[in-house]
C-alpha cells in the first residue's frame, strides 16, 4: 500500500511538472515576451538533458533519391569589381532563368519544405532557397518562377522587412498567396552561437511566431545565420518548433541526414546552369 501511495505522488509531481512546462510555453508563444523567457530556457534544459538526441529527428527511412537544396541569395545585375563579394551571392536574371529552364529540362521538380516533410513527392525533386529576403526574390526570381511553374522558399530576417532592398511585408504576403513558401532567418542575423540562452531563444522564436501571424502559415523551416550553429543552437530551434533547418555545408539531402542540420548546394556567382546541374550530379555520386 505505501509503495502504491507513493507512486501516486510520484505520478502527480511528473503531472505538474509537464503541465507546468507546457503552460510556461503556451503563454510564452501567445504573449511573444521575451522578459519570461526564464522559465521556458530551464524547463528546455530539463527537457533535452531527459530526452537528449531523440529531440532532432531523422528523415524517414526509406532510401529515396537524394534531394538538392540550391542556395542563392540575390538575383540581380552586379558589378564583379566593385562589389566582388556581393558578386559571388548573386546571379543575373538571365542567368537564373537558364538554370530554370535547365532544371526542367532536366526533369526536376520543385518542391517545398512542407512538401519535403510530408514524404509526397515525385522522385526527381529539388528545392529551391534563397536567403536574407531580398526585394530582388520579389522583382526579379517570382516573375521567372511563376512562369515555369516553380516554387522556392525566401528564408527572410524578420527585422529588415519593409527596409530598403528587402522584401516588403506586403510582398511577402503576395508570395505567400502565389504558393511560395516563407521561412525564418531570424530577426536580425546574429550568430546564433554566440548568443545567450535568452536571446537564441528570442531570435528563433519571435522570427517564427511574427512571420506565422504575417502569413498566416505554420513556420517550419529555418536558415541559420551565415550558416553557424551548434547543438545549443539545434537544441532551441527543436523545442521552438522548427521542423527543417538547412546551413551552408556542401551536400545533397538524403535519408541519413537530421532535418535541422540539412546541406545545401551553394550557387557561385554568376554559375552556368552547365556547371551547377554538374556540381548537382557530382555530390549525387560522392
Ligand atoms: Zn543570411
């Protein structure tokens, strides 16, 4: 009887604990606050130091065709000499209108994310990502997109939206309306790893949380800042709710690969669609 009492007591405390962790992070996710972020970072702590690993899941099993993430970030006109660096994240609109047309020819469909995460896709697939959330995706890629029948996903940073050479919010919810689909960046581009458990967590949550009231679509996916994270970082963004995170090692996707940490395929500036379909069909034989 004492034994049975006891583990009464033991079941009831379990209960409230997880009661109480989930109500700190409902509250949290409604409010947008950050000043109570406190508990939540400690009830994660608990959490993870518990479940560990099993929190990043891995893709599904099944051996399917591995798929590439392409990674630009500007379509635009750009001068190699004075600006080099920005030469090398960009490429020409007609440059990207030939890697389309490559792309197709070569039998590729796209996809997003949420496609991705739903398994419900034909083999051939390949998504298409553009980071910071430049107004060029807006002007220049969505005419070209929509004109071959593609989707793509703008990975933006919420606090330069309506900012010079970024993506307007009403620009976003056109894009949202025309299927493509919208991802987190952050709020200001920090290194995530250099963060403190309070602002990680403010710079993935509120990005995610601001970004689904604007579009009206659940935020699954996450590009990490200049590529830089770490398990701290994978840690937070699982319990924050993000299901596909991508950084900028070099890779194709498959059924090996933890969906917060997924490779991508770095478009150089200016690339063929020669080079870039090679580059693909490389990393597929690697
Ligand atoms: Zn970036």
């Amino acid at each position: 009887m004492k034994l049975i009492r006891f583990l009464n007591w033991v079941f009831l405390l379990f209960g409230l604990v997880v009661l109480g962790l989930t109500g700190g992070y409902l509250y949290l996710s409604r409010s947008g606050t950050i000043t109570r972020t406190i508990p939540v970072i400690e009830g994660i702590n608990k959490i993870t130091s518990v479940v560990g690993v099993q929190l990043i899941q891995s893709a599904s099993a099944d051996e399917r065709q591995e798929v590439p993430i392409l990674m630009y970030h500007y379509v635009r006109e750009v001068d190699s000499n004075t600006d080099p660096l920005g030469y090398g994240l960009s490429v020409s609109p007609e440059i990207f209108a030939s890697h389309l047309a490559a792309l197709e020819q070569a039998g590729y469909t796209t996809i997003t994310p949420q496609q991705f995460l739903s398994g419900d896709y034909p083999d051939k697939s390949l998504i298409l990502s553009f980071d910071d959330g430049y107004d060029d995706f807006y002007s220049q890629a969505r005419p070209l997109l929509l004109e071959h029948q593609m989707t793509a996903i703008a990975f933006v940073i919420y606090g330069f939206l309506d900012q010079e050479n970024y993506l307007s919010t009403g620009q976003v919810e056109e894009l949202v309306a025309d299927g493509f689909e919208i991802g987190s960046h952050t709020v200001s581009h920090p290194n995530l790893t250099s963060l403190d458990d309070t602002r990680l967590q403010q710079e993935l949550m509120e990005s995610r949380t601001a970004l689904e009231r604007l579009t009206g679509k659940r935020i699954i996916a996450i590009s990490y800042p200049s590529g830089e994270y770490d398990e701290r970082v994978l840690r937070y963004a699982n319990f924050v709710g993000y299901k596909f995170g991508v950084t900028v090692e070099n890779g194709l996707v498959g059924s090996k690969n933890e969906l917060l940490k997924l490779p991508r395929v770095r478009v150089g500036g200016n690339e063929s669609a020669n080079d870039l379909l090679a580059e693909i069909e490389n990393l597929r034989s690697s």
